[in-house]
C-alpha cells in the first residue's frame, strides 16, 4: 500500500494508494477525495457494543468507512486538526493511539479501546486509548508536529497525557499527577505518563486541551447588551 503525505504551512493531506482488492479503513470524514473505482462501505466495526464504546471512551466516530478498491486508484483524507501525519506499519502487535489521532488502517487491522489508568482525584476523565492489532500500515494524525522518541530497555521518558499520539505496547507505563495536589492543581499540567522502555513513542507538538484553556475565555459571553 503506496501512499503520500503533501506537507502545508498548517496541515497536511494524506494521498493512499491502492491496488485493486485493497481495502482501507478510515474516519468518518476524514475523506477529502477519491479516483473512481473505490466502493465504500459505513458500518459500525466491532459491533454495536463495540463501536459505542470507541466512540464515548475512545474519542472516535461511531460508524467508520471502508474503502475496497475495484481498481487501481488512490483516496486523500484529512484530519481534522492542523498538524502532521505518520504512517506506521506493525507486524503481529499492537499499538496504542490517544483518542482523535487515529486517522486510516489496513482493513486487517483490529480496532478497540482500553483505559490507560490515571483517573484523576478531582474528576477528570483519565487516559482512554484507541487498542490496534494485527498486521497492516496504520496512519495516524496529531495536533502540530510529531516527534518520535525511541526509548531502549529501561530507560524512561516523562509525557503531558495531552501530548501523546501513540506509543508501542512494547513500552510499560504509568499515568499519575504531576507532584502533589498544588502542583496539579496549579503548575497548568495535569495527568503525566510515565514511560519505560523498549518501544516507540510518538508525541505531540500542540495540546487540544491547553488550546482550548486559553480559547474558551476569550469566547463572548451569552450576557445580552441590551441593558438587561
């Protein structure tokens, strides 16, 4: 499976090739564009139970599509952030994606959800991760760039949850507070992970939720103007 990645000041377009018979599995609406002779299918994979727990826990769409190519042709797809976009191509194991960085797989590989741990004393939702298995090219997106850090056996790498794209199961972790109540509270972090090596990690440049900390106050208010 041939593909492209064409890099923009603010995002970029991912160009996927395919030969006749290959199937990709993508995002609802992450498509931009298609060559004829690519059929689609929308279905919600895994099942009901399946599909409605990686859209609330997981951050992920419902019911996704599947492209099968009935001849040679290519599709582009977008993510819905401005940011990069990786390919990664795993081999009989498994790799863990934070909720809205998936974007496209290989129709052999398997997509579930598992909580990473860390719920937070104060409330807060924890880390929910997007599971893939199986053997295929995985096309993953992220919110500004994308930084991929190798960690050899043992050694150890400390991580915002907001920053995470995806990370190899091959590496253990742990998500806990940034020091104690005032820290977490204050110092503007909130949830780490803890990671040790061997594996892959793929970071973030940008943080959907400290975008959205400094956006929301600068919203007007629904206050009416008119004297009331």
């Amino acid at each position: 499976m041939e593909h492209e990645i064409d890099y923009r000041p603010s995002f970029a377009l991912l160009t996927v090739h395919l030969d006749t018979g290959e199937r990709l599995r993508t995002e609802a609406g992450s498509m931009v564009s298609h060559t004829p002779g690519l059929d689609v299918e929308t279905k919600a994979n895994g099942g009901i139970l399946g599909s409605l727990k990686r859209s609330v826990l997981g951050g992920e769409s419902f019911f996704q599509n599947t492209y099968t190519a009935t001849e040679p042709g290519h599709i582009t797809l977008a993510p819905p952030l401005p940011g990069d976009v990786v390919r990664h191509d795993i081999t009989d194991e498994t790799l863990l994606v934070q909720s809205g960085s998936f974007l496209a797989a290989d129709d052999t590989v398997e997509l579930d959800t598992k909580f990473g741990g860390g719920r937070s004393f104060f409330g807060g939702e924890g880390l929910f991760l997007l599971k893939l298995t199986g053997t295929g090219p995985t096309f993953l997106s992220s919110y500004g760039a994308v930084h991929e850090i190798e960690l050899t056996e043992g050694e150890q790498y400390v991580v915002d949850t907001g920053h995470i794209v995806a990370f190899e199961e091959s590496t253990t972790f742990e998500v806990r507070r940034v020091g104690g109540m005032k820290s977490t509270l204050f110092s503007g972090e909130g949830l780490v992970c803890e990671f040790t090596g061997p594996g892959k990690l793929w970071l973030q440049s940008r943080s959907q939720d400290a975008f959205l900390t400094w956006l929301i106050p600068q919203l007007p208010s629904n206050t009416s103007s008119s004297g009331q």
